[in-house]
C-alpha cells in the first residue's frame, strides 16, 4: 500500500476512535451528573411550605436521570467507555496479527 495512503487511513482510524471516545465521555459525565443532581434534590429536606415540598417529593421521585442510548435497554456510562476502548484494541491487534500472516 501507497505510504501517503496509509497515513490518511491511519489519521482517519484514530480520528474516528477519538471523535467517538470524546462522545462517549461526554454522555457518560451527562449520566452520572445528572444521577447527582437527582440525589441531591432527594436530600434535600425543605423546599419552603409544606404544599411545596410534598409536590417536589413527588416531582424527584418521578425523574430519571439524563442518558444518551437505547431506551433502558443501554446507558452509555464509564464503564461503557473502558469497554469500547477494549474491543478497538481487541479489533486492532487481531487486524495485524492477520496481516502479518
């Protein structure tokens, strides 16, 4: 393979596995943000008559926290990144182990 063709494909590659890693990252702080925000709210004992704080009761118990996948079926989270990069690099070195063949 040409040499300038594989440098493209190899920017290519790693943009490609940045770009998503930096996606990944960015949902998964969304998760567990908003898991925080909601324990918080949970915490909290007095939010000013006691009209009020029945209904916010209510209200935080009714949330769920903000997540970016497939219904509950997939919630990208920390754990899903980590996991991503262990199959690109499963994927990667079973390319070149068959390349080298």
């Amino acid at each position: 393979m040409d040499p300038t063709i594989l440098i493209i494909l190899s920017f290519w590659a790693g943009g490609g596995v940045t770009a998503t890693f930096i996606l990944l990252e960015v949902c998964s702080n969304l998760y567990k943000l908003t898991q925080r925000a909601l324990a918080s709210m949970k915490r909290r004992k007095d939010w000013g008559s006691i009209r009020e704080t029945k209904y916010m009761k209510k209200f935080v118990k009714s949330c769920k926290p903000l997540s970016i996948g497939y219904g509950n079926t997939y919630v990208i989270r920390k754990k899903s990144v980590l996991n991503f990069f262990k199959f690109v690099a499963r994927g990667t070195f079973r390319a070149l182990c068959a390349k080298k063949r």
